[in-house]
C-alpha cells in the first residue's frame, strides 16, 4: 500500500471516528483515539510525493475535502469540551461557596483587632 493511499485510510478512519459525537461517558478512550490517528497522519504526511497516477490523485481530492470536515469537527469537539470544564469549573465553585458560606468574606466588621505593638 501506497503512502498515499495509508494517508487516505487514516482520513477515513479519523473523519468516521469525528462523525460520532463525543459522550462524557466515553471522552478520554475517543481523545486517544482521535491524538493516535492524528499523530499516525502526521507522520505519514512527511512522506508524501506528488501523486503519480489518476488513482492518487483521486485519493488527494477525497482527502482535501474530508479534511474540511475534520477540521470543522475538531473545532466543534474543542468548543463543547472548553463549556465542559467551565460548567465543570462552575460547579466547583458553586458547591465550594456552599459548604463554606464565609470563606471568602474579607471584612472584619464587628471585629475588634488590637494594633499595639
């Protein structure tokens, strides 16, 4: 198999993986995924050669355009997963300041505080 159609085959398997929708159950396994077939790419990318025959450049024209739609959905996962961890963020917080009410009160009011030195 050519480099280029190896190039082709992990398109196709990245813009299939990016095709189902990320589920907070399952996040971290699809990530890993998605990191191993991108490394995968860009490893091969290197040894690419302009396109010899009809074939090749066949397979090119399927990869530009696929590659439209991979990088539409690696753009669309970053966004939902950046609201992910500020709603996550947020969470945390609100569920701090319930436990502890008084923790971020800075004032001293009805305090006496001795100053002698």
């Amino acid at each position: 198999m050519g480099h280029i159609a190896e190039f082709h085959q992990l398109t196709v398997s990245l813009n299939g993986r990016l095709q189902i929708p990320f589920s907070s159950i399952d996040r971290q396994h699809i990530l890993d995924e998605v990191t191993n077939l991108i490394d995968r790419r860009g490893e091969l990318i290197h040894l690419l050669k302009d396109p010899v025959n009809e074939e090749e450049k066949r397979l090119l024209k399927e990869i530009l355009s696929m590659e439209l739609h991979i990088q539409d959905r690696l753009e669309k996962n970053f966004e939902h997963l950046k609201t992910d961890m500020r709603l996550h963020k947020k969470q945390e917080t609100s569920t701090r300041k319930y436990s502890n009410p008084y923790q971020s009160v800075n004032s001293y009011d009805g305090m006496f505080l001795d100053q002698k030195k």
